[in-house]
C-alpha cells in the first residue's frame, strides 16, 4: 500500500463521512441535546444530592457540574461511535459497503479509514459540548482544552472500533437497537460518568464497583477527567489503547461482508 | 449435463480472434462455492480476454451475482481460483482489484452527492487524486455525455443516467477488465441499449468486459456467450455457434432449450 494511496483513501472516507452529517442537519443537535439535558437538567437538581469530596485529579471542592463533564463527554463519543456501526450495518445492508470493500486496499485499512472517520466527527461534536458547557459555569483550564484533544481522540476510537466490533457481529439493522440496550446504558451507568467509584464501594454494591473497574468507558472518562484537569491518567490511557487495539483487531479478523449481503437478499443470485 | 463446446467452426474463429486480440485478463477456474448444503457453483471455468466482451447468460437464481462476488473477492470460493491479469484473487486482493471495474446490480451511489463527487470519492479510493483524477473524471463523463450533468445530484439523475455515472465511475481507475452485473436491470429499452452499446464501444480500447445478465437479446451482440443455469456452465460460444448447436431458430430458443430442458446441446 502506498502511503500517497492510503493517504488519499483516507481523505475520501472522511470527506464522505463529514458530508453526510452535515446533510444531516439534527445530527450535531440531537448528539448535543442529550448530554446538555444531563449537565443542566440532572446536574442541577443533583448536585446537592450527590457530594464529591476531594478526589484525584481534584485538589479541592468541585460543583457537581464540573464532576460529570467528563462522562458526558464520554456519552458523546460512546453514542457517536455507536451510531458509526449503526451506519456501517445499514450501508452494509444496502449494498453501499460493498463499493468500499472492492477498493484496492487491505480490508482492514478501509475499515480504519471509517474508524478514523467516525472519531474526527465524535472528537467535534465532544469539544462543541465542552464549548456549550463553559456557557454553564463548568470551568476547563487553557491546558485542559489541549490535554483532552489526545484523550479524546483515543476514547473515541477505542468507544468507535468497539461499535465496528458490534457491527460485525449483527446481523440485521432491526436486531442493533436490542443489541445497544446491553451496551450503552450498561457501559455508561457502571462507570464513573455521575459518581465517583468510591460511592458504589461505600454503599457495599462491590460487585458493580468491580465492573466498573473492568469496563473501558470507565477508563476513557477517568484518563478525560485528568486531562481536563490538566494531568495525565497513565494506567487508564494504557488500558484503553489496549482495548482499543484489542477490539479493532477483532472487527477486522472478524468482518466478513458475505455475511450482511445474505441477509439482505435472503438468496445469493 | 454436458457442456456445450463450440471451438470448432465459428468459434474456432472467434478464438483465434481473441488470442491475437490480446492477453487473457480474466480467468477463473474450477471455482465452487456453496451455501450450506446448497450448491450455488459447482466448479464454473471461464475466460476473458483483452478487447473481448462476454455475455454470461443465465436464468434468476443460475448463480451469476454469486460468480460476481468472488469475481469482485467479496465472498471467498470453496474451491478454485480467480485471476485477474495473473493476479491471484485470494493471495493478491489488493492488486486484482486494481485491475477490476464493476457496476453492480444494486446501485452503490451516494445519493446526495453529486456526480462528480460520486466519482472523486472512488478515484480516490484507487489512489488517484488531484488534476489526474480531474482529467480522468470528465474524460469519462464526457465519453458517457454526462459532462454537463457533473455538479448534479446523483438524485436528480434519471435511471438511466445513474447507471451511466455507474458505469464512468468503473472506467476512472481505467481498469483492464469491467464486469456488469446485470447493469440494465429496472431501465427502459433505450437507456438499456444505450448503456450497452458504451459497454460495446470500450472493445476498441482493450478492456476485456463480463456482462452478466438473463436477458438474451443484450448476449447477441457479445463474443461469446456463457450460459449458466444452476451452478453450472451449460454451454459458451459465439452467439452463432449457439444457436447453430442447439438446432433453433434464435439465441433466445436456444438458451430456452438449454435451461428449460436441461439437456445438452451437441455442437453443430
């Protein structure tokens, strides 16, 4: 593969990708509207409710808005990249998929060229709501801006090539919405998105406190929460390059395009 | 069932043609591939060679979209090979497919984008980019007279021209070998001849050309004609040798007896 090739391959899934959501007019809205809801909505009825002390990356008391940025940030990349494998399996089911794959690149570059793709759009919409958010009061220092950028960029391809995964493995468009009921919500609510993991351990629920430490989103929000803080959360970056790696790697040894093709027409011709 | 040889007379001819014509850019060999129990190809052989255009005739359900997708390395063979200008489909994807334009039988469009961007996107895919990519895009819309319609909506677009936007799209990377997938499915008898007659016309420039399809009025005006009925190739020969074999009046009779009677056809 030449780099030149690749290069240019590269720039045609992305234009396609960001030409499309900008098509999609709602798109940028109803991605915001969600975690705005949880920031000003949630946040403000809660935050007496939900006390954080002083923990790590903190150094001092922080508004309960501050404390839940991250995870909504995280909900942004986690909703995006499931909405990329959302997109892939209906292009897949349409045939679209197919125009891509007889390119002449490695399979596994053009599935990371959609990767790539997905996460420059989830990284825009992240740091719009993060723009939205300093509207409210939720204070991110200059250094917080540039540290999350990296952070960012690796959960949301980490969060997109766990939907590439997902897209592998379902069959059907009408089976997503189910399959994403036992991923998002799951993912998003034993995680430290809205409470720190010391509240679920104090309140003896040791066995989701477990989970949470071996869910990846929990890492993606605590390596965000750092960087926005200006620090660096080294273990939690490892752990979500290595899932990162993991889960690609398994989309790609497992994509098989023969398989949605069938399904769609019911017979091959 | 037996299939069909016609190298004598007619075909002989023919073969002779295609051999000084040219190099054989497609060629596929022994290739089986089932779906579970049920057989879809049971070990099809053919060729296709430079400047020659080949109608791969069949009834729906004979197998041909299966053929196209190992043909296009979407879907891996049971058994054989599939070589596209000495390339090897499964050891060598990438470079096969460099060699390869397709349309396929369902449209792959964007639809809200428009044709030249529809065109840019797959000139970039094969890694040509820039004035290059310019000059070649409307070269091909200008041979398929759509260089007035290059900054509209593939939307906007009738079917017919849609196919052609298809069919410029294939011919950007200039690919040695163009396979249509039953490419006029849902067109109106002038855009289908219209399309045809394109196809027909890049004779001339050496692209050696599979054109899949179950109607036989579009595989007279081929080279060759391959009929395939059920997994299996049944027959293949000049349009004249085939007709002359199976003792009928028409093309149409014969692919008729071939595939209705199922019996084979001994060479005239």
């Amino acid at each position: 593969m030449r780099p030149a090739h690749a290069w240019l391959a590269l720039q045609a899934v992305t234009s396609r990708e960001v030409a499309k959501f900008v098509r999609q007019g709602g798109r940028l809205a109803s991605a915001l509207v969600r975690p705005l809801l949880w920031l000003v909505v949630f946040a403000a009825g809660f935050q007496n409710v939900f006390g954080v002390s002083i923990i790590p990356p903190y150094d001092t008391y922080i508004p309960y808005q501050t404390y839940i940025v991250p995870g909504l940030l995280g909900m942004v990349l986690l909703f995006n990249g499931m909405q990329s494998s959302l997109a892939m399996v209906y292009d897949r089911e349409m045939g679209v998929m197919r125009l891509l794959l007889t390119a002449p690149l490695p399979r596994w570059y053009l599935l990371f060229c959609k990767l790539l793709a997905g996460t420059l759009l989830s990284v825009l919409q992240a740091y719009v709501f993060l723009a939205i958010a300093a509207l409210f009061e939720v204070e991110v220092p200059f250094s917080g801006w540039l540290y999350a950028l990296p952070v960012l960029v690796l959960s949301g391809m980490m969060l997109g090539a766990l939907g590439l995964l997902l897209s592998v493995n379902i069959r059907q468009l009408e089976n997503f919405a189910g399959t994403m009921n036992f991923v998002i919500f799951p993912m998003f609510f034993i995680s430290p998105a809205l409470y720190p993991l010391w509240k679920l351990e104090e309140s003896g629920a040791a066995v989701i406190h477990l989970l949470a430490t071996w869910n990846p989103f929990t890492h993606a929000v605590e390596a965000t929460r750092f960087a926005l803080h200006g620090q660096v959360a080294v273990q939690s970056l490892a752990i979500v390059a290595g899932c990162l790696v993991a889960f690609f790697l398994l989309a790609a040894w497992g994509y098989d395009p023969q398989r949605g093709m069938l399904k769609r027409t019911g017979k091959p011709g | 069932m037996t299939i069909v040889s016609t190298a004598a007379g007619q075909d002989a001819q023919a073969g002779e043609a295609s051999a000084a014509a040219g190099e054989v850019l497609l060629s596929v060999r022994g290739v089986r591939k089932s779906y579970g129990a049920r057989p879809a190809l049971k070990g099809v052989d053919l060729e296709v060679c430079a400047g020659e255009f080949v109608a791969l005739l069949g009834p729906n359900g004979a197998g041909k979209s299966t053929l196209f997708q190992l043909l296009t390395g979407l879907f891996n063979a049971d058994a054989g090979e599939v070589r596209v200008c000495g390339q090897d489909m499964r050891v060598a994807p990438v470079r096969a497919l460099g060699r390869i334009g397709v349309v396929f039988q369902q449209m792959t469009l964007d639809m809200d984008l428009s044709v030249e961007a529809n065109l840019v996107f797959h000139a970039r895919l094969h890694g040509i980019g820039g004035a290059q990519a310019r000059e070649r895009i409307a070269d091909a819309l200008g041979r398929l007279g759509l260089a007035e319609r290059r900054g509209d909506r593939v939307r906007e677009l009738s079917g017919g021209n849609r196919r052609k936007v298809e069919l410029a799209r294939a011919l950007v990377h200039r690919p040695s070998v163009l396979l249509m997938d039953e490419a006029t499915v849902g067109l109106d008898p002038a855009s289908r001849r219209h399309l045809l007659d394109e196809v027909l016309a890049l004779r001339a420039s050496g692209v050696g050309v599979l054109w899949a399809s179950h109607l036989v009025d579009e595989a007279e005006v081929a080279d060759r004609v391959l009929v395939l009925h059920k997994g299996e190739l049944l027959a293949q020969g000049t349009p004249a040798a085939l007709v002359a074999a199976s003792g009928c009046a028409t093309l149409a009779e014969a692919f008729l007896k071939l595939t209705g009677s199922g019996q084979a056809v001994e060479p005239a």
